[in-house]
C-alpha cells in the first residue's frame, strides 16, 4: 500500500513567511522541541519565537490554564514547518516519532560528478576537491552516518584508453584525470569526501567502468585506503566480495550497523565482462534477495538500497523504478535512496505489506556538476531519523521516525564553484529554493545546521546570510 506521492511539480506552496500558530502536539518531535533547555532557546530567538511568546503572554492574560489555552501559547508554531502541512500538503512523518536525542542520522546527497571545469577549478584551490563541499561540510559531518553517489572513477594513472601511467600530480590533465564523457578523478577526491563526513559511497552508476575494469579495482583500492566504505561495484578476481557495505555507528553504547546496497541501470555501454558492476534490472532478483537476507540479520539494524536509474533530467519516476522501489522496500529495505536523473525527483512513504514505514527518494539530483541549468543546480542533502523500533518483534532493529532535507544549491559563478546550503547563500540561491519546493515537500525542510531534529523552521538558520568566507 503506497503512503503519500508526492509527484506533481508545483504541487507545494512556497513559504515565504513563518506560518501561522498552529499545533500537532502528538508528534514526538516537535514535543521534544518544546522540552529544549533553556539556553538552547534563547540561543535560537528568532522572529517566530518572538511571536510565540506574544502568543504566550495573550494566552496568560485570557486567564486560559487548560490544555487548550497551553497549546495556543505554541511555541512549536514554526517547529517542523508549523501549519497545516500534515496530509493535505505532503509533510511526510512516521507513525512513531521520537526523541530527537534518540535519532541516528543518516545523511545522502546525490551525484558527485566532476565535469573538466570542476576539476579544473579544484586543480586551483589550495584544499583542492575539499574546496567544492566546505561550505556544507559541517552539515554533512553532522549525520551519524553520510552517503553519496561518486559518478565515475578514482583510478591513479589509468589513462582514457585504459592505459597504465605514472599518475600526473595534478588534478585535471584530461587523459588520466578527465571529465565528460569518460570521467576519471584524482583519488584525492575520496579524501575530501572522508573530511567532510562521507562514510559510504555508491561506485555502481553508469560511469563505473570509465576506466574499464582496472579502473574499477583501483577506484576500490582508493576507496578503502581513504577510510571509506562503497556498494555496487567489486574487484576482478574469484573471491566475490558481497555487493553491499556495513556502516556502524555508535548509539547509547550500542553499535549499530546499517548495510547499503548499490546498483546502477547500466554502464554506458561499456561491457562489465569480469561482473564487477550490479545491474539493478538485469540482476534484480539477486538484489532483492540481498535485501531480505540483509533484514534477516540479527546484526543488521536497517537496510539502505541505493539504486541509480531513471531517465535524466525527468522529475517523473519510470515505471520500472516505482516497481523496483516497492519491491525493495517489501523485501525489507527502510529507504531507497536513487541517483542519476540530475535533477529532483519525488520522496513518498511508502507502507509495506507488513506494516513498516519505508522511505523511497527516487533522486537527489547533483550534489556537484557543471551543470549548468537551475534544475541540476538545485539539491539537498536528505536526512532520515532513525529510532530503535519498541516492538518485541522488531527488536534490535532501527525504523524510520523522522524525514528532513537541506536545500543546497552549486554556486558556479565568478569563478567560484561550491556547494552551498541555500539558506546561507542569499538572493542569488532562492530561486533554487522555489524549485526545490515545488518538488518536495516544504514542511519538512529543515534549516542549514547540523542540530538537524531540534532546530526552529523559522530560526536563525534561515536568514538569508551571505558567507563570510570566501572559498
Ligand atoms: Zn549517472
């Protein structure tokens, strides 16, 4: 039974302005918000929770002391986007929230994908590929667990033609380190993302054999030697490492490990003879397979399925995606987190036969390209809390309780080129933020910091600052 769609464009109102008072007091999350201490409220004093506490003081004035009257003093008015954003708009919850000191974090954003003019732009930053993603870092950094889709190799001294070389020890020379249409990075790349935050990377997407099959095995060598784990792709040889990745991160003195599972439609054309890529279609059976026997495990907390598909530059899922979602998430996947279209495409809620809550982002769109066009310029970085499921049957397991995006955008002007969080990139950005709004829905939006569950919608993070650095 599928939850919320949420597909037509322009469906979402744009919200300009704080939304008016107005309560769902039951959600978890939001009652979490009112039982911040003290000093965290006064440090996120903004113009809603000067109206909040107008409202507040008229509550007390009429006299009122029953619940009724303690719900209009609503300070949660600009909470979680405040409104009537419940069903009738799209906000997308969980039938249980939780505490936001009780969530693990996963962050994901989309393509990583280096045309020449971003390689070229690194190749003159003294932080080099660091540069690209420093504004958003600490957003990223925040999540206990942080994925992206890395859109092509990272394969020392393979040339274009699938030569060995001595690498260059420059970024970009356009035969080792290349962009469209045969992209190869400079491993230094892996260490930017490891520094701001990444822990698990897709390699299975249409670029994967850029560098044909050594390229793949030296994108993995790199890969685990920058301290990084990846899903989709394998080494040559007969070992046959599992296709999915184990993430662990620390929770109450519990280690809680989530596996990823990655595929991609195709390569490009480019033959896979050593089976090192998963196909999402072609070995759909052995990725569902996967799926179960990964939600079986006692030792697997939640399962994260990151196909790359779909059509690009189409805000519509195909027919086989939304099929495959579905059959994932019955299969036992929390999320699906898809990459490849370059643009937005729509997040729903999606309820499984046995009644879990999964989470299908169908794509996030470019994290960073040289895209030019204000659709492939437009982002976010996704976030899903997750929670320890209370149910006896459930135990051990980690389900969905809350979902959030961060509007970011790439600044690719004046000879910058960055990701940014919108909220902290001014005028010229909000345009990208209408976009983004009318394809996802805006009460879940969450302001630019890394307090993710526990920030004011309408706070201090969403005033339309400049940066002060410059990068
Ligand atoms: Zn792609």
């Amino acid at each position: 039974m599928p939850g919320q769609r949420l597909r037509s464009p322009h469906r979402f109102p744009v919200i300009r302005r704080c939304p008016p008072a107005r309560l769902s007091g039951t959600d978890p999350i939001m009652v979490a918000l009112f039982r911040r201490r003290a000093h965290d409220a006064a440090r996120h004093v903004s113009r809603c929770s000067l109206v909040a506490v107008i409202l507040f003081a008229v509550s007390l004035l009429g006299g009122g002391t029953g619940p009724a009257a303690a719900q209009s003093a609503a300070p949660q008015s600009c909470a979680g986007g405040g409104k009537d954003m419940t069903s009738a708009e799209g906000r997308i919850a969980f039938r249980d929230g939780a505490d936001p000191s009780d969530l693990i974090t996963v962050a994901a954003v989309g393509d990583v994908l280096l045309h020449d003019a971003v390689q070229k732009f690194a190749m003159t930053r003294p932080d080099g590929f660091a540069s690209l993603f420093h504004p958003v870092a600490d957003l990223t950094r925040g999540a206990d667990i942080a994925f992206a889709n890395l859109e092509g190799p990272a394969a020392a001294g393979i040339t274009k033609t699938g030569r060995t070389t001595a690498p260059p020890d420059r970024l970009w020379d356009d035969w080792v380190y290349s962009g469209y249409p045969m992209f190869n990075y400079h491993p230094s790349v892996l260490d930017a993302l490891k520094g701001a935050g990444f822990d698990v990377l897709l390699t299975a997407n249409n670029h994967a054999l850029d560098r044909y099959a050594v390229g793949a095995d030296r994108t993995i060598d790199a890969i685990e030697a920058a301290g990084l784990n990846f899903t989709g792709t394998r080494k040559r040889g007969g070992s046959e490492p599992p296709w999915y990745a184990v993430t662990e991160t620390m929770k109450d003195g519990k280690t809680r490990r989530i596996a990823w599972l990655g595929c991609t439609y195709g390569t490009n054309g480019l033959p896979d003879r050593h089976g090192q890529v998963l196909n999402c279609y072609r070995d759909k059976a052995r990725a569902l397979e996967t799926i179960r026997a990964l939600a079986r495990r006692d030792d697997i907390d939640a399962v994260m399925f990151a196909p790359h598909w779909g059509a690009e530059y189409e805000h519509e899922p195909e027919p086989r995606q939304r099929a495959l979602a579905g059959a994932a998430i019955e299969a036992g996947a929390t999320a699906v987190i898809g990459t490849h279209p370059h643009v937005m495409q729509p997040v729903e809620r999606h309820v499984a036969r046995d009644g879990r809550e999964g989470l299908i982002a169908y794509s996030l769109g470019n994290f960073v390209s040289n895209q030019i066009s204000l659709a492939r310029r437009s982002s976010l970085i996704l976030l899903l809390g997750l929670a320890p499921d209370s149910k006896p049957d459930g135990a051990g397991k980690l389900r969905l309780a809350a979902f959030g995006w961060i509007p970011i955008w790439v600044r690719n002007e004046d000879g910058r080129m960055q990701v940014e969080a919108i909220d902290r990139a001014g005028p010229a950005a909000q345009r990208h933020l209408e976009h983004l709004q009318a394809h996802l829905p805006p009460a879940n939006r969450l302001p630019a910091s890394p307090d993710y569950w526990r920030q004011n919608a309408c706070g201090p993070a969403h005033r339309q600052d400049r940066l002060t650095e410059e990068y």
